[in-house]
C-alpha cells in the first residue's frame, strides 16, 4: 500500500519544492510558505529513505549536515510550529522533542510574523488594492530576513545537495 500519491522518490518531492518556490515567489502567502517549509524539511527523511537516493548521499555525516544547516532548521522549526503550535513539545520521554530522542533539536527560531494590506510585501505583488503579504522570520540571534530569503536559501542548500550527489 502506498500512501504518497505520486510522490514516489526524493527527485519527484525536489520538483515541489521547486513548484511551492515558484508560487512563493509569484505571491508571498502564509499558505504557499506553510506548503514550502514542510517540504523542504520533509525531503531530509526522502533522502534518509528512498531507495533511489545513493549511499553516499544517506551517510550520516552528510543527513547530519542537512540537519544543521540554517536554512532547513528554519524549516523544521516553522513546519513544527505550524504542525504542534510550538516548537518545543512538552518535556514527555516519547517526545519527538526529548532530550532523549535521536530527533531532538534546538530551535533556533523566535519568531515568523505576518501582515498584509497596502505597502505590505513587494512592490506590484498580490491582489490590486491589497498587496501581498510580508512574512518575517526572525532568528535567536536577532537575524532576520523575509520569506523569499528563506525560500531562495532553502533551494540554494537543496540544489547544491543535489549537485554534490549527482541525484
């Protein structure tokens, strides 16, 4: 049984990430943001358990660097907050969350704002008279940058996976 619908190997979610990209960058919207980041962080399990991805792109080391990376911790940690409400689940030894489990991180985001209406988000972009929607995402350390930034580093990190791999 399957329950992927058509998504079938890492290179098939690849290609939606890159159409949630592209709708992205044609309108800044929460939802299109909320579809992108949970594919971009969805796609390092892909790389853990699709058949198809080489060895060499399964290792350890190279899902770890994947983890780390800043782009798709921002993912994760928006992706979990969409999912659960908040990034930290409470302190329970089944949490995904725990300290104790494999899958335990620490959040390196504050905060993921958004607003809309006239002079909001980019100039010429969104509905006449409306505007579209500026989403900020705001680090711990203060960083801050837009939802385009995010989804243009997001891309960068996956395209150059990509590459490195040969997938």
């Amino acid at each position: 049984m399957t329950l992927t619908f058509d998504f079938d190997s890492f290179p098939k979610l690849f290609d939606k990430l890159k159409r949630d990209a592209s709708l992205f960058q044609d309108e800044a919207t929460s939802d299109r943001l909320f579809n992108f980041v949970l594919t971009g962080y969805s796609m390092i399990d892909w790389i853990k358990y699709d058949p198809s991805v080489p060895r060499s792109a399964k290792q350890t080391s190279e899902v770890n660097r994947l983890y780390n990376d800043r782009w798709l911790k921002v993912c994760g940690d928006l992706a979990t907050a969409c999912k659960h409400f908040q990034i930290n689940s409470p302190n329970s030894p089944n949490s995904p969350n725990s300290p104790n489990s494999p899958r335990f991180r620490t959040p390196i985001t504050s905060s993921a704002t958004s607003a809309s209406g006239f002079g909001r988000g980019r100039l010429g972009q969104g509905s006449f008279g409306n505007g579209e929607e500026s989403i900020i995402v705001v680090l711990n350390n203060g960083t801050t940058f837009d939802g385009c930034d995010l989804v243009k580093g997001v891309l960068h990190t996956w395209e150059t996976y990509v590459s490195r791999h040969g997938i």
